[in-house]
C-alpha cells in the first residue's frame, strides 16, 4: 500500500487547504520550510493496513487565530487549553481526510491525537504552510 | 420547533464547534446535551430524551461503534436518530456505522450547510431551520 511521495505531499497540501478554509474560515498557502517560531504540536498515529503517524506544529500565533475562528471568540477569549484542543483536532482532520482520500479501502484506526513536543520528524512527506496570522507545519508517513 | 441534541465527541472544541454550527444554522432555540465517550452517553441518555444523536467514532473509553451497538440492541435507535461525525471517511468504517444503525455519516471537513442538510434529513420538516 505504498503512495508516492509526492502523491502523499499533493494530498496533504490539498487537504490542509481544504480543512482551514472549511473548518477554521482561514487560509495557508505551502512555502519553504521555515521552522523558528515557538509553535503547539500534535501527534497522532494510524494503525492497520496502512500504518503510519501525523505531526502537525503550529506557531502560537496561528493556534489562537484558529481557535478564534473555529469556536467563534475574540482573539482574547482563546485559551491556551484551547489552543492546544485546536492543534489536536487540527490533527485529526487532516489525518483522517489524508487517509480517506488516498486510502479508502483502508482498514485503519486512528489513535487519539496527543499534544507533544515540536517536532519536524525526518521520514515522511514535510509541508510548511503560510497563514496570515503564522505558520503551520505537517509531517506525514505511511508505511 | 425546538429540539435536543446529544453531542457525543471527546473533543471539547469539536463539541463547541457543532453547537455553534447548529445555532447558526437557524436552530437557534436547539437545546444540546453532552458527552465525551459512549459510556457517558449511555448515562446522559437515561436522564433525557435527545430528538437526534451525533456522535464521534473514535474516542477513549467507549467508542461511536460500541455506542451504535448499545443504542440498537436497547432500543434507542428506533426512536431517535443518530448521526457519525468523524474524520474517518474510508469505505469500510462508513458501512459498519451505517449497518450498525447510523442513518446518517458526516465526514469532517464538513460545511455548516451539510450539517444542516443532515438534521433536516433525519428531523424531518417539524424541526426545519428558521433560515
């Protein structure tokens, strides 16, 4: 059940895309890697035929504008619990739309998403997307 | 006509997310009762008496499967109808939710319409949006 790196990398683009704009009422557009800023992170893995694992980081900045836009609150009504919620579910989304879309025959479960350390995990396919309000990263691998 | 919603999610965002999704989409005198797994949902439902349940998939403790599974063998699906939220949209997960009783399956992401769509489907025209 092996997928193209760059099938997998076009999937995710779309995917994040598609859930921002839908879920969260934002936008991101891919860009070279850009990793500095202090960011949330969520991990999640996938067990089954496929298996595999998600990362996303996301800086500050962006978690609290999408938590704003997802609960509908004011920037200042976000809390960091929240933030981190977000990122979670943010996760989730963009895992289980992957997987539906390049898998969907697939007999998968998804683990829980868990907040974790920041990390850019080497492996998978990697896309940095830019947002008005900040950066966003996604690590995908499937084996 | 107002109605009661049993959301059924560990995530506490998403949870936010639907009732306010519901709210906008003219349903604003819904009434939303919550849980965070099945289990929880089990016990909710012993107190009240939802017009429709949504409910997750994936969650710790009792998950939407167990839940659907409880929900058919005791009755509850016969008289009230439960709707899948989840990320999870692969073939295979979607025939078992709906063989299980599901009569409805919303793939996240979804648009508030969708929602809409789906409660009007399973409400019925007593409980059509005031939009």
């Amino acid at each position: 059940m092996q997928v193209p790196s760059e099938t997998l990398l076009s999937s995710l683009q779309e995917t994040v895309r598609t859930v921002l704009e839908t879920m969260f009422f934002s936008t991101a557009e891919p860009v070279e890697c850009c990793h500095g800023n202090p960011s949330i992170a969520a991990r999640l893995a996938f067990r089954g035929d496929p298996s595999g694992e998600l990362v996303v980081t996301v800086s500050h900045d962006l978690a609290q504008a999408l938590a704003a836009g997802f609960l509908g609150v004011d920037f200042e009504e976000v809390t960091a619990e929240a933030e981190r919620n977000i990122v979670c579910e943010l996760a989730n989304m963009i895992c289980g739309a992957v997987l539906s879309h390049l898998h969907p025959d697939a007999v998968v479960a998804l683990d829980s998403p868990h907040c974790a350390e920041p990390d850019f995990p080497a492996g998978g396919a990697h896309q940095c997307f830019a947002a008005p309000e900040g950066m966003l990263a996604v690590t995908m691998s499937i084996r | 006509m107002p109605f009661t919603v049993l959301i059924v999610d560990d995530s506490p965002v998403m949870r936010t997310f639907i009732r306010r999704v519901i709210n906008l989409a003219g349903y604003a005198d819904a009434t939303f009762v919550e849980a965070s797994d099945g289990r929880e949902a089990l016990a909710r439902l012993e107190d009240c008496s939802p017009d429709v349940i949504l409910t997750d998939i994936n969650m710790p403790g009792m998950g939407g499967e167990e839940l659907l599974q409880e929900l058919e063998r005791n009755g509850t699906l016969h008289t009230t109808p439960a709707l899948v939220i989840s990320t999870d949209a692969t073939r295979d997960r979607l025939h078992r939710m709906m063989h299980l009783g599901a009569r409805g399956y919303l793939a996240k992401p979804f648009l508030p319409e969708d929602l809409r769509r789906e409660l009007e489907r399973v409400l019925g025209a007593n409980h059509a949006s005031a939009e």
